[in-house]
C-alpha cells in the first residue's frame, strides 16, 4: 500500500455482546474528521440517552496517528483501550467505533469489560465490508476564463472530484485530490491559475 492508502470500513456495521445482563451494543462507522466523530457521539447519546456508558476509540489518517480512547466513567483502560486494539488490529483506519453499554447489575470486573468491549467490537467489525480509500485533500484554483480548457483538461485527466464550482468574474473550482497527487495536480493548476488558501 502507498503512504497515502488507508483500509476502512465501507459503511456504518453493528454488533451486540451479552455478557450477565448487560448488554455491549457496538456500533462502528467510517469517518474522516474529528468533528464527524462528535456529531456521531452526540447522536448516539441523544438516541441511547438511557445508556448506563458510551465508551468508544477512533482512529484517522493514512499514517493512522490520529487516535482517541475513552472509558466514558468505566475503569481506566477497560473500554476505550480494547475498542482501539480491535481497531488497529483489523489494521483500519479512519474509523470510530462506540460501544454502549447497559448495566445488568451484575459488576464484569475490569478483566470482563476489557473482554465484553473487545468482543463486542469485533462483532461490529466482522460484520464490516473492508475496502482500501486514498487520503485526500482539498486544492481551490482561481484561473481567468481563458484559461477555463487548461484546467479542465487537469481535471479530466486526473477524474478529480469537483466540490464546489463559482462562474463570476473569476473561475474557482474547489478539486478533491489524492494526498500522493497534490504536490504534482499544484504545479498544473498555477500554471494557469493560482492556488487559494483552503
């Protein structure tokens, strides 16, 4: 795989683990943001606001060092920690899993929450479709219309995705790039045009 080649997940799986009356429903999502992660777990505690723990791991990027566990109240380590070994031993990226938790009134312990999250994790996970995505990024280019076949060719020829498109004055095309491309996708677009600041 390139350094810019992650696996992920195609689309959000589920999973349930029972373990003396509680239940760990794992829910697992493909994201690219830090804030894509908070909307979904503000979404999740609003849908299972009666949930005792939301514990859940995250991690983002092709270099996959973006990452975040949390215990949400149970013991240090025994949640937030297996969701993201369960993660980073699927060799994933750019995924959140949360793992919800209703007490059954009988305590696991810290060695059965490690095993109900870890297992419940892997739950969701098996159930994924794992597929490989290139990390990306955003490139905005103004050009003159002049110059509008120029860029058009670049953008046909390398089939990069356009965001967002503004025909004023001046043409802006906001272009969805391979990470790997950028540096060489630049010197096209200033060639005829300039590069914004995102």
């Amino acid at each position: 795989m390139s350094e810019d080649t992650y696996r992920t997940i195609a689309a959000p799986v589920e999973g349930l683990y029972k373990e003396k009356g509680s239940k760990f429903i794992s829910k697992a999502y493909p994201v690219r943001t830090e804030e894509e992660v908070k909307e979904i777990l503000q979404s999740l505690k609003k849908e299972y606001f009666d949930a005792r723990h939301h514990c859940y791991a995250y991690l983002l990027g092709a270099n996959r060092a973006t990452y975040r566990a949390n215990d949400d109240g149970e013991p240090n380590h025994s949640a937030g920690d297996p969701i993201l070994g369960q993660i980073r031993s699927a060799g994933l990226s750019n995924v959140l899993v949360v793992v919800i938790r209703y007490f059954g009134g009988i305590k696991l312990g810290v060695g059965g929450l490690i095993h109900a999250n870890k297992t419940a994790t892997a739950e969701a996970l098996e159930q994924a479709q794992v597929v490989e995505r290139h990390e990306t990024t955003f490139l905005i280019v103004e050009f003159g219309y002049e110059q509008m076949n120029e860029i058009m060719k670049v953008v046909k020829d390398y089939d990069l995705p356009v965001r967002q498109q503004d025909f004023n004055v001046d043409c802006r095309l906001t272009v969805e790039v391979r990470t790997g491309l950028a540096p060489q996708i630049e010197a096209l677009f200033q060639k005829n045009g300039r590069l914004l600041e995102l």
